[in-house]
C-alpha cells in the first residue's frame, strides 16, 4: 500500500495509513507490579525507557497511579510525538522489559 504523504500520513505497522499526525500531543501507559528492584522503583524504570526515545524534548507530564490494593502501578507519560517509528521505538523498548506488563 503507499501513503499519500502530502496529506501527512505515516504508514504504520500493518502498512495501514496511520490516523495520528505528526508531530502529535501523545502518552503512553505502563502497568507493572509497584515494587523496587535492583534499586529501581517500576516508575523509574518506565522513565529511564521512554525519556531517552523522546529527547531532546522532556515529558510535558509524567502521572502515576497505584492499583486499589497497591500492588500496580501505571505509569504514563505525555509528550510531542514526532513521528511513527518513535512510537514504535518507545513501544518496543516497554514490550522488551519483563517488568513492563501492559501498554496502552
């Protein structure tokens, strides 16, 4: 398929046309067990993935939020998106780390 890029369309991974443009206000979520290891809390981890893929720029908002019994913990991080292989990237990086369970 190809991408009518004159009317800022970005293919993404299935080869579809992808509904956001770029650059794009955006945030991704992490879910993880709410515990420290190796001296890393899970929201330190989180960040210590997504800032170096957003850089230069920084995290217009970072919010976390504890499970009702306090065993999770979401991390989510706002941020100006430039492109679809960012997102990509940031995706990756969360979907490769064993503390990360879930994304939206």
């Amino acid at each position: 398929m190809t991408v009518d890029k004159s009317k800022g369309g970005h293919p993404g991974l299935d080869g579809e046309e992808s509904l956001i443009r770029f650059p794009a206000e955006l945030s991704v979520k992490a879910m993880g067990l709410d515990e420290t290891v190796d001296g890393q809390s899970f929201s330190a981890l989180v960040q210590s993935l997504v800032l170096p893929l957003i850089a230069p720029q920084e995290a217009s908002k970072i919010d976390t939020r504890a499970s009702s019994g306090g065993k999770y913990l979401s991390v989510r991080v706002h941020f100006t998106a430039s492109s679809q292989g960012q997102l990509e990237a940031i995706y990756g990086a969360l979907h490769a780390e064993p503390r990360v369970l879930f994304t939206l």
